[in-house]
C-alpha cells in the first residue's frame, strides 16, 4: 500500500488531472442556487462589458479616422511660410522637398483674409489661391458637388467655395460674388478704398468640416494681382504627408533656413481637437474597464462560496496525495474558464454588433444625430490590435480574480475538515 501511495504522489498527470477537476467543477449542477447566480452574473458581465468596449472603441475609431480625413486631408499637415515675403524659386524648393522621405505632396499657396459679398450678405473668410494642376490629389477634388478645381484656371476670374458658405450667402453654382482685400487699398477719385472684383462661383465642395463656411479658392496669378504682387505671389508651401502625425519629425529636418522662413505644422491649428479626441477615447476605455474589471472579481464571490462547499472533497484530494499546487490549479482552471466564456461570447457579440450597429439603428428607428442631419450612419473602425488587448486585458483581470480563492482553497487542513465529516 505504501508503495501504491507513493507512486500515486509522483504521477506526472496531476496537471491534467487539475484541469479535469477544475473543468468539472465549472459544469457542475450540484452548486447552490446562490453560486450558479453569481457565476452567471460574473460571466454576464464580462460578456457584457467586452461587448461593449469593442463596439464604443470601433465607433471612437471610426469618428477619430473621419476627423483625420477630413480635416487632416485638407488642412496641410507642414506649412513653410516666406514671413511676409515671397517664394523666388518656389518650383524649385518644391521638387526638393518632394524627395524628402513621407512627403506625398507640396502645394504652392497663397493666402490671405478677405471678405466675400452677395447681394444679401457678406462673410469673412480666408482666400486661398492655389495652383490647380499641383491640388489634383487633393481630398477637395473628391467632394466637388459642382463644377471643379480645374475651373480655376480658365481667364475668367472663378472662385471656389463650400456649400456651407454658399448657404449663408445666398449663391449657387454660376452665380457672381464680389471678393474684398480690407487690407490691400487703392487710391481712386472717391478716395482710399479696399481692393475688391467680381467673380463667378464655379465650384461648390462639402467637406463636412469647418473649411466649408470659412475658405475660398481662386487662382494663384489672379490672387496675386488682386494683392498686387510680383509674378504668381506664392507665400507658402504647403507638405502633404503619407502620415499626418509624422509632421513634427518631417518639419525638423526640412532643408530651409529657419530664418528665413517660418513652419508650422498642423499640431498647432488642430492639435487641441485631436488631443481632445483621444483623451475622450481614453476615458471610454477606463470606463467600460471597469465595467469588466467589477463583473471578473464577481468571480472572486463565486470561487469563495465553491470553496467553502467543496472543502470535503479538496479535503480528500488532498488526502490522495493532491499537492496544494494542485489545488490553486483546480481553482484558477475553475474561473479561468468562466472569464474565457464571458471573453469569448463578449468579442463575438462586440464585433457583430459593430459590424452590423448602422443597420440596427436602422432597423429601430434611432435618430442619434437628431433630425437636422440627413445621414444618420456612424463611422466603424475594427482594429485587430485593440481586440487583441481587450481580450488580454479581461483574461488577466479573470486570472488575477482567481488567485485569492485558489490560496485559500490551498490550504485547507484535510485533518480538520475530514474529522467533521
């Protein structure tokens, strides 16, 4: 017997064995009413937790994606200003900077405040002259309503403008608005006034940004001859980058002399957007961690009470020659499988949920942007890399829920708990 005891002890199945227990013990039937509630409250709320990190992290993805599109797609991601002055040999600063590494893009621009005027309105706003055979990859050309960039370039004196603008001055495509530079004078017989023309709207863009009520485009040799410049008056060059957020490490190694000329990137106009964006991203998933992190230490209550049923039987495993490794395994393998349910369940249900949320809303007649927008759909944007830490992170907050019921189931005293029996 003493022989047969031994050999028991050293068996090297004891960690299949474990799991054997431990599995069984998660599919048991005989627990109390009370432990399967919580156990399937614990599992809940994982479940439910997952869910729904997955599918707010994917619709934050998506908004913060359309905001890059959209905003950083048009807005210039480095600006390199001639401080007042004007580029002499633009063309050729530009083929030297489109040799730099992550540049797509470089744009010559000239801008300056104007006001534009109809017959019912007048706005502020930024004038913009560009050259359109460099804005053909421009995002602007894929959001023409009407007309295009290219008209720009006809003698006629053309402008461009956002539909917003449009609205708020009563114009639409074909339509005449008068464009005046408050800070460019002349001297006539009536006496000292702003420059001012005539021009005819020959393009319409939506962006679906702030650029749409706010900046107007014309041509750059016809904004030079309203501001009475030299040759086309280039004042910037704008870079376009493969990855916007790579424009504070392109602008520190631009080949220019920084007296000369001043750069800016788009950190310094949009930065606080986009710092609000992710910070408003990150407090979504502090909080739908928690979430998480209360239904896995439910876990912690329902082991707690499996222990306290169990302790005859831990009492005789023990007695057979189960070690107290043995035992915390049983317990870990015991919750652990509850937390890989309510994970496995909770990415399933997060990513058809988010895959499919535009088609529910739908289908339920939520109107989340309230009745002044027509589009109703919300941007989705699963990344891989963030389920995969979201799968992580519950796993180790189901694990660490697991330990404190394990050690104590561990050290159960079968001499004790047997002599009661």
């Amino acid at each position: 017997m003493m022989v047969c005891f031994q050999q028991t002890i050293n068996l090297p199945m004891f960690q299949s064995v474990s799991f054997f227990i431990g599995l069984r013990y998660s599919r048991s039937r005989s627990s109390t009413g009370f432990i399967s509630f919580i156990t399937f409250f614990s599992i809940a709320g994982i479940f439910l937790g997952v869910a729904s990190l997955i599918t707010v992290v994917s619709v934050m993805n998506g908004f913060e994606n359309e905001l890059k599109t959209r905003i950083l797609g048009i807005v210039p991601h480095v600006v390199i200003d001639a401080k007042q002055a004007e580029f002499t040999h633009w063309k050729t600063q530009r083929q030297q900077l489109l040799k730099l590494e992550h540049v797509k893009q470089v744009s010559p621009l000239l801008s300056n405040e104007a006001l534009v005027q109809s017959s019912t309105s007048l706005q502020g706003v930024i004038l913009q002259g560009i050259i359109p055979e460099f804005e053909q990859q421009n995002i602007l050309n894929k959001h023409m309503v009407a007309g295009s960039l290219n008209s720009l370039s006809q003698t006629a004196y053309n402008v461009v403008l956002g539909t917003a603008l449009a609205r708020e001055l009563n114009v639409t495509y074909g339509d005449k608005v008068r464009l005046i530079l408050p800070n460019q004078t002349l001297f006539t017989p009536m006496g000292r006034i702003p420059m001012q023309r005539t021009f005819i709207v020959s393009g319409l863009f939506n962006m679906g940004s702030q650029v749409d009520d706010s900046v107007i485009y014309i041509h750059a040799n016809k904004g030079a001859k309203l501001l009475r410049k030299k040759s086309d008056g280039i004042t910037q060059l704008r870079l376009y980058l493969d990855d916007a957020f790579n424009a504070k490490q392109v602008a520190a190694k631009l080949p220019i002399d920084h007296q000369k000329y001043e750069i800016t990137t788009w950190n310094t106009s949009q930065g606080a957007l986009f710092s609000a964006v992710s910070m408003e991203k990150n407090m979504m998933w502090l909080m739908l961690s928690l979430i998480i992190a209360v239904a896995a230490f439910n876990i912690v209550s329902a082991l707690v009470m499996v222990v306290i049923e169990k302790q005859g039987e831990i009492a005789i495993l023990q007695t057979l020659g189960l070690s107290q490794l043995g035992v915390v395994k049983i317990f870990i393998i015991q919750g652990m499988i509850n937390g890989l349910w309510g994970v496995i369940l909770g990415v399933i249900a997060g990513i058809l949920l988010a895959l499919n949320l535009n088609t529910l809303m739908g289908f339920l007649g939520v109107n989340i942007f309230g009745a002044g927008y027509a589009s109703q759909t919300l941007p989705v944007q699963i990344e891989s890399h963030q389920i995969a830490i979201i799968i992580l992170s519950a796993l180790i907050m189901s694990f660490a829920s697991t330990l404190y019921p394990a050690l104590r189931a561990s050290k159960t005293q079968p001499a004790e708990v047997l002599r009661n029996e």
